[in-house]
C-alpha cells in the first residue's frame, strides 16, 4: 500500500511539473506541449492549492464569443461548439446559421435540439476562473481562456437550464443532477484547472478527491494551454 501511494504522488508531482504556472509572465511563455493521460485521481493530486479572490471580478474581463479558430467561415467560438458537439449535424447556412441538428446535454441527458435551446457553458465558469488565478493574466489570455477550442472538455453544450443552475458554482457547490454524469464531469472539471494552470480551494478539491475515490479507472486527458 505504501508503495502504491508513493507511485501516484510521485506521479502527481511529475504532472504537476509539467503543468501552467499561475503567473501571467509564464503563461505568456510557454510552448505549446503534447496531452497527458493520467488517472483521475492522480490529476486531482496536481491541483494546486489556495484561496480564492473575486475581488474585481468582471465577466466583460473575459471577451467572448470571439471569431473563432477559423475567422473567415462566419462562424464565432460558440457556433464552432455547437458544429462539433451535435450528434446530428445540422445544416450550415450563410453566416454559419444552424438548421435543423440535435445535441445531448450530458449533464441531464437530455437530446435537444433546436440550437438556440442550448448554452456552451464554460466546464469552468468564468468567475471561478477569475478566483482561481485568472485575475492575474492579461485580456488576451482571459479572452483565449473563454473562447478555448484547443482542448474538447473546455466548453460544452449543454440546456439552458443546467447551465443556469450550476451558474458560477464549483464541484462543492453544483454538480450534474444525472449521476451518470459524475466522473466525466470530475474529469473534465479537473482537466481544464490543469490546462490553465487554476488553483483549487479545500472543499473543491475535497470534493474532486471524492468524486476520484468512486470513479477508479476513470483517466483525465490534459494539454496544456499555449
């Protein structure tokens, strides 16, 4: 038993390495570095640890939606989630208008459909990731932050309704009504704080550190932001 647990902190260290920094110097820095798979509870254990800010928190702090990662379709971050999430593609029209297409809310599993009955919620909303250590990067890391299309977990579709209940909460305070949605959303939860380098508080991270105890086998899939 010792054994096993000096191999999955050595393993969370190890992550943990080669994971953001929280200084805005560093994020601005960094190569753009190749995903991680790990398990989920090895993940949690490389979440940094500290005391949430609001102070001065805005939403406009964070510019979205932008044009997207291709600027000439006519298609804005939002629209290019919608496209690559829909179970059933919808049409594409002048302007990137969405005809038609379905879509499954993992967090109530739900099909919906039409487009507009959908939000792409942030995996970590805004707020949080202003308390988590965005307060300290410049706009263009917030805006790349809110419109991030480089790593799948990020940004979800889902109902408006879910999307409205969780709000700005964390794990210790929301999580998906549909249990079948728990460790997915653990993971992605745990994922994007990795990817941008976000600091949890002590019951977030109590709160993930259980999720991971009922979630064996359960891995995390992390790339670093550039």
């Amino acid at each position: 038993m010792m054994i096993m647990k000096w191999a999955a902190t050595a393993a969370a260290a190890a992550l943990a390495l080669s994971l953001p920094a929280t200084t805005a110097h560093a994020a601005e820095q960094r190569p753009t570095a190749a995903p991680q798979i790990v398990p989920i509870g090895v993940a949690v254990s490389a979440l940094q640890l500290a005391i949430e800010d609001r102070t001065g928190y805005q939403r406009t702090s964070f510019k979205h939606w932008n044009a997207g990662a291709n600027p000439s379709d006519g298609c804005n971050t939002r629209l290019e989630v919608l496209i690559a999430e829909a179970v059933e593609a919808p049409e594409i029209g002048p302007g990137c208008t969405l005809t038609g297409g379905v879509w499954w809310s993992y967090y109530d599993e739900r099909p919906v459909t039409p487009a507009g009955a959908l939000d792409i919620d942030h995996m970590v909303p805004l707020a949080e990731a202003w308390d988590s250590g965005a307060s300290a990067w410049t706009a263009a890391r917030r805006e790349a932050y809110a419109n991030d299309l480089g790593q799948e977990t990020s940004l979800v579709a889902v109902t408006a309704r879910s999307n409205r209940q969780k709000s700005d909460q964390d794990p210790a305070e929301w999580l998906p009504p549909s249990a079948d949605a728990l460790c997915r959303y653990g993971a992605e939860w745990t994922a994007t704080k990795l990817r941008w380098g976000l600091a949890v508080d002590e019951l977030e991270r109590d709160r993930l550190l259980d999720i991971a105890a009922g979630c064996g086998g359960t891995e995390v899939e992390v790339t670093p932001a550039p």
